[in-house]
C-alpha cells in the first residue's frame, strides 16, 4: 500500500530540519496593544487563534529554526530606539522560554537545536532606516542579530526599493561600506525588497553568497517585489538563496490584478485608501484562490525557481506577519502540506531536504565569520 504524501512529508521533517526564512511575530507582539512589547503577556507558548504564528503552530508544522526579524516601518518615529525595542522582544522570548528557542548564533546552532528539541531562532532586522553609519551593524551583531535585510517598501538614501521611486543611484557608496561591514561580520545580506538595479549592484561589490529571504517569481507573478529570472540566475550563480513566499499578492498573478485597483504602480497600498476598503478589496482579491490554493501557487513558484536556478538555489520564507493569508497556507502549522505537494511533483528526497534547509545552511556557512576583526 502506497504511503500518502502528507505522511512522507511529516518524516522527511522530522528527520531534517526546517528552516523558515522570514517571521515578523516580533514586530506583531511589540505593536499588540496589550502586550506593549512585553512577551511574556503575548505569550508565544499558548494557541493565538487570531494570529498565524505561536508555538503551537511551529509544532504542528515542524518549523526546526524560525528567523525571526525585527521589522520597523520606514517612516517609524525614532527608528533605531524602535528597532532596539523589537529585537529585545525577541531576547525576551529567548530569556522567558529558554527550553523553546535556543539563540542561533552560528551554524551549528541550527543543529543543536533541533538535538535539543528546541526551536532555532535565528534574529534578523529587516530594513536599515535610520541607519547613517556601519557601526549600528555592529551592535545589531552584538545583539545576536545574524541576517539584515537592507530596505522595506521605501528607497532609502543608500539603497533603491523595488516599491518606491528609485534614488539617485541604486546603491550609493555609503551602501557599498554597508555591504562590506555586513561581510565583515558574517552578516547574510537579505535582498528582498530590494530594487533589481539595487540586487545587481550589491552583487557586484558583494564577495560572497547573498540571500531574497521572501520573495517569488516574476515570470509567474509580476508584482515588483518578485525576482525577474535574470536575477535568479545571477543569485544561484553566486551561490545565493531565493526563498519563496506566500504573500497572496506575490503568489497568484489572478489575486495581483484583483488588487490592482488598491494598490499604486509600486505594488503598494494606495495611501489614501481606507483601511477598512482596503480590507475589503484584499477579501474580494482571495476569493480569486478558489480554483486553486495557496500551496498549489507556492509550488508552482518552487518548480519554476528550480527549473532556473537549479536544487542549490530554493528555499521558503513565509513572510508570516498577523495578516491574511493565503487559504492552505493559514498559518504556521501549514508548512508539510508543502513538502507533501512538492512529493506529488515528484521532486527528489535529496531536492526537498535542500529546500528544509541545505541551501540555506550552507550559504551561511559560506558567509559566517567565527571572530569579525576590525579592519586596519
């Protein structure tokens, strides 16, 4: 009797280690007006109904390491005193449950945790406003911080956004020392929401692997914040990482044109639009799901990247932030009903267990630095 595909799933997780590419459950508990930042009265341990991601969930979907990220608003008041704010609840998380999350500081980490039965948190910090000199890579080091990615939805004054005008070059010079600082200490730099001017000129200076920690195909999608193919294979080619994303709108090119009425020539939410229209809009968009689930895009998108960049160069990144999700990809419990989709395809052990977590393991471990020196 043949064995079905979500029971193969659940054992080839089981026996290697999923990693998650992009969370911002953080920056959710910091904005939660209850919580107020403090994360013990969120209380990642008990179900969150109304949230897609809590330690029940990561459970249930076999999540081994969860980068987790420090998102600030580019427009946030006092950046920097925000960002430091969103980190610490992830050092909270750390400190009130320390036999859930252990602290992935290397890459061994990502091993031991899952030895260890605990979940692997890996801190990121997604977009640098704010930031005006390389010394504040540093204390984000300091503080366990592993992996940043450069911009959000806006350019800022050193690197170009792909949902914004761009500036008066995609990366300046201040974004090349950037670029040279994060290297120096074994920093992952994150490309996604990135302008493609902007991927090509980090790739030119950049020394090593770089990493689009969620984002999908443009061929498939044409929303800007997706990689055109000539990116991808650039990426693979440096030996770097795409992990694909279930953001409804990057996901299903028939959800990205429903949206368009809400949305500016970026991709972005109109800015005088209503939030509850907007809401509203984004319901009538998911209804354009029904034929066929997130999961079936989402793996429509991995064979696609596969086909360009090959088995090294594919990996997930939910981009789980407390917002509406595509349906079959609700929430973090989701994440073998992949794996069992990709089994129907026919993809290889050898392929999926690249995708859990090979590809992106081994790109920081090309990145990593043991002991940063200051140059001079």
């Amino acid at each position: 009797m043949a064995i079905p595909a979500e029971e193969k799933a659940r054992k080839l997780l089981a026996r290697t280690r999923l990693i998650d590419g992009h969370n911002d459950l953080p920056y959710v508990i910091w904005r939660n007006k209850d919580a107020g930042g403090n994360a013990r009265l969120w209380d990642v341990t008990k179900e969150h109904p109304e949230h897609d991601t809590d330690l029940p969930k990561l459970r249930a979907g076999q999540v081994a390491t969860q980068v987790f990220t420090a998102f600030i608003p580019t427009f946030e008041n006092d950046p920097l005193r925000a960002r430091l704010e969103v980190i610490d609840v992830m050092l909270q998380m750390e400190q009130a449950w320390p036999d859930v999350f252990l602290p992935v500081l290397e890459p061994r980490d990502i091993l031991r945790a899952r030895k260890s039965g605990q979940i692997g948190m890996m801190k990121a910090v997604e977009g640098l406003v704010g930031i005006d000199h390389v010394g504040h890579l540093r204390l984000f080091h300091a503080m366990g911080v592993r992996l940043v990615t450069l911009c959000h939805n806006e350019t800022l004054p050193f690197v170009d956004s792909a949902t914004d005008t761009p500036g008066k070059q995609p990366l300046s010079s201040f974004g090349v020392e950037v670029i040279a600082e994060m290297e120096r200490l074994g920093l992952i730099i994150d490309l996604a929401h990135v302008s493609v001017a902007a991927q090509h000129a980090v790739m030119d200076v950049a020394k090593g692997p770089v990493l689009i920690s969620h984002a999908n195909a443009r061929a498939l999608c044409p929303h800007l914040r997706n990689a055109p193919d000539d990116i991808l294979r650039r990426l693979a080619d440096k030996g770097g990482v795409c992990m694909a994303t279930f953001v409804p709108v990057f996901l299903a090119p028939r959800v990205f044109t429903a949206m368009t009425p809400a949305m500016d020539s970026f991709g972005k939410a109109l800015p005088d639009m209503d939030r509850t229209a907007y809401r509203t809009a984004k319901r009538k968009a998911f209804s354009q799901f029904a034929e066929r689930d997130g999961v079936q895009w989402l793996c429509d998108h991995l064979d696609h990247m596969k086909n360009v960049m090959g088995e090294d160069g594919v990996g997930i990144g939910s981009d789980f932030y407390g917002g509406p999700n595509p349906p079959g990809l609700e929430d973090a419990s989701t994440f073998p009903k992949i794996f069992a989709e990709l089994i129907r395809r026919r993809w290889k052990t050898r392929q999926l267990e690249k995708l859990a977590c090979g590809n992106f393991e081994r790109l920081w471990r090309d990145v990593y630095r043991a002991q940063p020196k200051l140059p001079g």
